[in-house]
C-alpha cells in the first residue's frame, strides 16, 4: 500500500492526526514489511541442527537465541532496516500529508510553491548525499551476509514449532495489533468514505478520467521501461561481465533515488536540454523507467533464466533453426516472466506520487494526483475512491504472486 | 566407414587452448568414450562437433561431409548432430511426448517414432509427464530418447550420468548403452569418470591438454596404454624402471615378459591386480616387501607395500581373507606380461 494511501486512511478518521509521531506510526506500518520478510527468511534458512548443537554444549535456550539463532539473522535485518530507511527518507506522500518538513517535501515546497529552484537542488542534493550514504552501508551489509551462508552440504530438516503456552494470547494480540494498525485502519476509513464520495455530482466522470490518465501515462512508462530493461536483463542473464554488472548497479542507483529528486531532475533536464519533451507525457514516462528499471530488469533477468542456453542448443541439435527454436522454446518459456514483469512496473507506476506531480503536463490529473490534491485540502469523501481504486491496484500483483506460489505442481 | 572424423582441430579461449591439434577417428555404429580428467578440452571437443563453436583450426567432418573447417561453417540445426547435455536440459514446458517429439517431422510423429524411442529407454507410457514429473534417472533416459528420436548420424553425450547417484548411475548407463545399440547409432560419449568409459565404450579415446592421447578398445586402453600419463589415468598403476632385452625386462619385481617386445632402459607397467601377495620366502621367485597400508573396501583390499629397494608397489587382492598390519614381511610374484611404455613423455 503506497505510504500517501495509508496517511490518508489515518488522517481522514483520526482528528489531528499531523506532525512527528504519527508520521513515524504511518511509515512504520507501511515498511515494516522490509524488515518482517528478509527477517522471516533468514529465520526459515537457519539450520535446526546449529540451535541442537549450541543446546548440547550447555547454552540454554535464551543464550542459543541470542548467540546463534539472532546472529545468523542479524544481516538480513540490519539489510532490512537500511532499506527502510532509504525507503522513509524518499517517501513524499506520507510526509506531505502529515505535515512533517523532511527533506522532500521540503524540496517539493520550495519547488512547487515558491519557485525557489536553488533551493530546491540544494536540498535535494543534500538528500541524494545521505541517500548515497545509507545506500553504501546497505551494500556492504549485504555483502557481509554472504558469509553466514550454509556450511557444508546435506538437506536441512525442517525447524521444529515450539508451544507458546500462556504466552500465546500475548503474542497474537501484538500480531494483531500489527495488521489492524497496517491494514484495518485505511480500509476502514475507505468503507467509511467511498459511500460519500462516489455519490458527489460528476465525481464518477472524473474518477474515470483520472483512471484513464493514469493508465495511459503507466503504460506508456511500462513500455519504455520493458524497452530498456530488454537488452539489460538479457546482457545480464547471458553474458554476465563488467559492463553487465556496471549497468545493473546503475539501475540500483537510480531505483534508491527518491522519487521527487528523480522527478526534479528530469524537470531541469526538460527545461534545459529537452525543452520538446517537457510538459508532455514521455517526460513522465521516462521518469518511471528511471525509478523502476531495476524490477523490469530483475523480471526479465529471472525470465531468461528459465530458458537456459543448453534448451536451445539442445533444439538446435534436434535440426531446428534458430527463428523456430525462438518460437517453440525461449519464448513460451520467456514471455510469461517478462508479461509479468511489465504488469509489476505498469502498477507501479500508477501509484507512483511525487515524480508524477512534478512532471504530469499541466491539467492532467492521474488517480495519485487527485488522491493528493483531495486529502491535502482535507476534502476527505472526495479522496477515498481514489484510495479504494489504488489500494485494489496494490493489492493485484500481491494476490497474483500469492496464488503462484500456493499453486500445487505448478513450476517455481 | 566412419561417422565422424576430427583433424588437427584446435580452438582457444583467451590464453586457454581448449583443444590443441586434437584427432580422432569414430566408426559408425559404435559407442565411442572420449575420457579426460575436466578441464582436458572434452566438452569444447564435443561442442564444436555439435556446432555450438567453432574451431580456430583444423576439420571436422560428419561421413564424407566436411561440417567444420577453414571454409565451412555448417550451423547446428543442419549437421544432424543431437546432443544429450548434462542436465538432460528436457523442455520444462512440454510433456515427454512433446520433448522427444521436439526433432521429428509431422510423418515421423504418426509413424510411431515417439513411442518406439520411448520404449527403446523403458519409458513406454510416459509420454503425458511432464519433467518436473520425473525423477533424475527418467529424465536422463528421456533426454536420450529425444536426442535418438530424429535418427541423427552421431549422438552427443555429454557425462549424462554425473548428477546421478551412484545406484542408478550403473542401471541408466546399461540401459542407456542398449538403447544405443539397438537403434544402431553411433554415439560420443564425453565422461572423465574411468570406469564409465571402459565399460560403456567400444571405443575408448583418452584426452589430455587438448591433445588425444590415446585411441583403442577398451581392453587396449587398459593394457598397453600409450605412455605413463594414459597408464597411470585411466587405472591404478606400478610404474617400475626395467631393462629390456627384446620379449622380456629385468625389474625389481623379478624378470618379467613383455606385450610388445623393447630393448634398453625403459619404464614398464604392472597393473595392481596381476601382484600375489605370498608368505615371506614362499617361491623362489618372489620379491621380499614390507606392507606399508591395507585399505579393505569390501569387493576387493589394496595393498601399499615398498620393496628392499624402496620402490612403491600396489596390489590389489580380491577373496583374500588375510590382513595384513604395516611392516609385515611378504613376498611378491607377478603374473602375465608386463607393458613396456615408451621413454620420454611425462
């Protein structure tokens, strides 16, 4: 759920809900996720076996947790924790809304509101500086990682469950709370709201039109982003070398850059150098493949994978021509993971807020944009449909991939 | 007539020479191992002839058609080369029936062939699995039945049994071979696993740097390999300094008779297996030893021993209930000819 939807739930029900602390609830409960899963993770893949070793030489359970089971955790949530706070140091929305005076809605404000565009890259330079920090102790973290890597070969059994006993009503009451304060409170400002919102007069026309827009304008992003994502991904997945490896860390780079920086660039660029592009619907787009290159190249990359060149060179050898061996093997076995990947940008980029309000050509309103516009003059009832249509878009791809995995037979 | 012959072929990656002026001759009909330990220029040898590369140097050709040389470069769609790669690389999004009927023609297809191939690897009724269905050994076996299928001239193999377990490894190659056979194909078989070659092979061609280094059956490979490196690669070997004199050698296991016949100081070969092991001062022939390590394995026990002279010698026992604790005296005999290997190379 994009942090601009999740501020808008809480906002719109909790009177006064500005400033520091709510903020921080907010973000809290939209990034917990990146902490929660890599966490989750690394937990599954610790061997039983190292816990039953540290028991049998005398630590106690709360000593193994500590010594062995946490320190085989620690990378992933320290990597975890980096990323989130790359995350909340780009994020826009929910700052703007809550009225918290961070680094981009500062940059927004002197952009946007008082033309001040020295200020505005000083500002923005000093958050890309501290982007770039946080970015380099997440790499080396990740890099430490690799050497908690399994030691040795042989299957792992499966970890054994403990019973919690009377702590049992404590633990799934804090779980609860955790999805409430994630999930209940925004859908329940949405029920609340959409009643009233979608009955005002002409606001069906404009929910439409802003619909329309942000499909246009996302598809349009998708494509260019698949565009160059193509021959990266490919590069990557079949000829990994230095300049494979070089290209990949840029589109990292540029994906680890806040939305609004990336946005206020291409506004320079525009004015500067493509002054035809700007105002139009290509700077956007190209705004887009800057942030999310990375997915549509991960996307492609895992694609190729699952065609790897020993199918072809096999169907070479059964007397079968290169066009033919492209139609009958790599690409039935490609097309579903590209097809995939575009559909993950294409969401993504309707839900991408700060790039889109700094770029969109003037009086083209996208489902972001109205969501923003509406919230910010507290016209609540007017904002929620957006927020339902948008919570729906962000829960597709997670409901796709769900039922992927629980799937039974099917190929990983 | 063979099916394929290989010229002074060599290529290069980088620095690396893969293959170095490498030559072999395959018959058609027949099974041919091509053994090297890894990184001898086997795969590089096996992926030029199906195609995949292309050579620095030197000719490949399929029967009488040239198919890789200064000139011609003929693409691997059209040389009717199939390869079966290590992993079996089975198409994962077509059924066994699809895979195996991947290189036919719509004719082929009704004629039966799928069925007949599938039964030829004892895979009859498979033909609606798909891989990810299948165990290792059977999608090996498939991999074998899509590779036979279009009735290619030479089948590639590339070492298809390393992934599998030990157990199966010997029940896939048997049936593997007799599929083989029974369609008449003339198959390579790429493996840096000895006993895989020996016994799979009618031919047994050994690799080394690029180079071969050896062609001959089986049994030929084994017993009278063409220099020490051979001798030592593909078995166990007593490597012993001999003077010959024509159809015999004196060496510090006694006189022994020769193969081939040699004359001077040379290095002959005795193979584990062809030392007894006898009581100190039994015949009096024998050689005293002192045993150094017994390592029982169950079918068989190796024997490390050293002579008066400190010449390391190896036995191999087999239904031999004695054991034998380090420094025990015994006396050694050798039966069957010795192998006298030229001088000079390594």
């Amino acid at each position: 759920m994009p942090t601009y939807v999740a501020a808008f739930g809480w906002v719109s029900i909790v009177d006064g809900f500005h400033g520091f602390w709510p903020t921080a609830l907010v973000l809290t409960f939209c990034s917990y996720p990146y902490v929660y899963l890599p966490a989750a993770a690394a937990l599954i893949s610790v061997d039983p076996a190292t816990e039953e070793v540290s028991q049998s030489l005398g630590r106690g359970a709360w000593r193994t947790f500590t010594g062995v089971t946490l320190r085989q955790i620690r990378p992933a949530v320290v990597a975890g924790g980096l990323l989130v706070a790359l995350y909340v140091l780009s994020d826009f929305g929910a700052v703007a809304l809550l009225r918290v005076n961070t680094f981009t809605r500062a940059v927004f404000t002197s952009f946007d509101l008082g033309f001040d565009r020295t200020g505005a890259l000083v500002q923005a330079t000093a958050l890309v500086a501290v982007t770039l920090v946080i970015l380099g102790a997440e790499l080396a973290v990740r890099r430490h990682d690799t050497r908690y890597a399994k030691v040795g070969a042989g299957a792992r059994r499966p970890p054994h469950i403990l019973r919690l006993g009377p702590w049992r009503a404590p633990a799934l009451l804090a779980m609860a709370a955790v999805a409430a304060g994630s999930f209940a409170v925004p859908a329940a400002a949405l029920v609340h709201w959409t009643a009233e919102g979608v009955s005002r007069p002409g606001s069906l026309a404009e929910i439409a039109t802003a619909a329309g827009n942000s499909m246009g304008v996302s598809a349009l992003g998708a494509a260019l982003t698949m565009l160059l994502a193509l021959p990266i991904g490919l590069l990557a997945a079949r000829a990994p070398g230095p300049l494979a490896a070089v290209l990949d860390r840029l589109t990292y780079l540029t994906h680890a850059l806040p939305g609004l920086v990336v946005g206020l660039s291409l506004v320079f660029f525009g004015i500067n150098v493509a002054y035809p592009l700007y105002q139009t619907q290509w700077l956007l787009a190209l705004a887009y493949a800057t942030l999310f290159l990375p997915l549509a190249v991960g996307a492609v990359a895992a694609a190729a994978a699952q065609s790897p060149p020993s199918l072809e060179e096999a169907a070479r050898s059964l007397g079968r021509g290169p066009w033919t061996v492209l139609r009958t093997v790599t690409l039935p076995l490609t097309l579903p993971g590209i097809g995939a990947g575009a559909a993950l940008v294409f969401l993504t980029c309707m839900k991408e807020l700060p790039a889109t309000l700094l770029l969109r050509p003037t009086g083209m309103d996208t489902l972001a944009t109205e969501l923003w516009t509406h919230t910010s003059v507290a016209a609540y009832a007017a904002a929620s449909p957006y927020a339902a249509l948008l919570v729906l878009l962000s829960a597709a791809p997670v409901l796709v991939l769900a039922r992927r995995a629980l799937t039974p037979g099917g190929r990983p | 007539m063979n099916a394929l012959v290989v010229r002074a072929a060599h290529k290069a990656f980088g620095q690396v020479k893969a293959l170095d002026g490498a030559d072999l001759a395959v018959p058609g009909g027949t099974l041919t191992a091509v053994l090297g330990p890894s990184g001898c220029g086997k795969t590089t040898l096996l992926r030029c002839v199906a195609g995949f590369e292309r050579l620095d140097a030197g000719e490949i050709a399929l029967g009488d058609r040239p198919v890789s040389g200064p000139r011609a470069h003929v693409p691997a769609h059209r040389r009717g080369v199939a390869v079966v790669p290590q992993d079996g690389a089975l198409f994962p999004h077509l059924d066994v029936a699809g895979n195996v009927g991947y290189g036919l023609d719509a004719a082929a297809r009704r004629a039966g062939r799928i069925d007949e191939v599938l039964e030829l690897v004892g895979l009859a009724g498979y033909g609606s699995r798909l891989p990810h269905q299948l165990s290792g050994g059977q999608q090996q076996r498939v991999a074998v039945a899509r590779a036979l299928a279009p009735r290619p001239r030479l089948v590639l193999l590339d070492e298809p049994f390393s992934a599998l377990d030990a157990g199966l490894r010997a029940e896939v190659r048997a049936d593997v071979r007799a599929a083989l056979h029974a369609d008449g194909a003339t198959a390579v078989l790429v493996t840096h696993d000895q006993g895989e070659a020996l016994s799979m092979a009618d031919q047994v061609v050994v690799m080394h740097r690029g180079r071969v280094r050896q062609q001959g059956t089986p049994l030929q490979v084994y017993r009278t390999p063409a220099d020490p490196w051979v001798a030592a690669f593909v078995g166990d070997a007593v490597l012993l300094t001999a003077t010959a004199d024509g159809g015999g050698a004196r060496t510090p296991l006694g006189a022994l008779d020769l193969h081939q016949p040699c004359t001077g100081t040379t290095t002959v070969l005795v193979r584990p297996e062809q030392i007894r092991v006898l009581p100190p001062g039994d015949a009096a022939a024998a050689v005293p030893a002192t045993v150094r390590r017994h390592l029982f394995h169950g079918h068989d026990a190796v024997l490390d021993l050293t002579l008066d002279d400190g010449t390391p010698v190896t036995a191999r026992l087999l239904d031999d209930p004695r054991e034998f604790s380090p420094g025990t005296r015994v006396a050694l005999t050798v039966s069957g000819p010795a192998h006298a290997l030229p001088a000079g190379a390594e």
